[in-house]
C-alpha cells in the first residue's frame, strides 16, 4: 500500500509558474489551488509519495 505526505503552501499570483514548478522538481503533485484570504493569494496543496 502507498503512502503519502502533504504539504499546503501559499502561492503569490504574479509569480505562480515558477513556485510550481519548484514544488514539482522536489516530486510534489499539485492536487489543488483556492483562493487564499485575499484575491491575490492562493493555497497550493501538494502530495508526494513517502520515500
């Protein structure tokens, strides 16, 4: 059976490519982006399988 970690990150809009693909070259999978506390903020919510 797989195991996963998670890992929830605040992502600037104006600088959204370049954080994701951080996050993805360290092997974590975008599962889902919301609207943070202000319209310019969002929340990113990755996993990862457990090494």
């Amino acid at each position: 059976m797989k195991k996963w970690e998670y890992l929830t990150a605040p992502v600037l809009i104006h600088n959204t490519k370049m954080i994701l693909d951080n996050f993805g070259s360290d092997g974590w999978e975008l599962v889902q982006i919301l609207q943070g506390a202000s319209p310019e903020q969002l929340v990113a919510y990755f996993k990862r399988e457990k090494q």
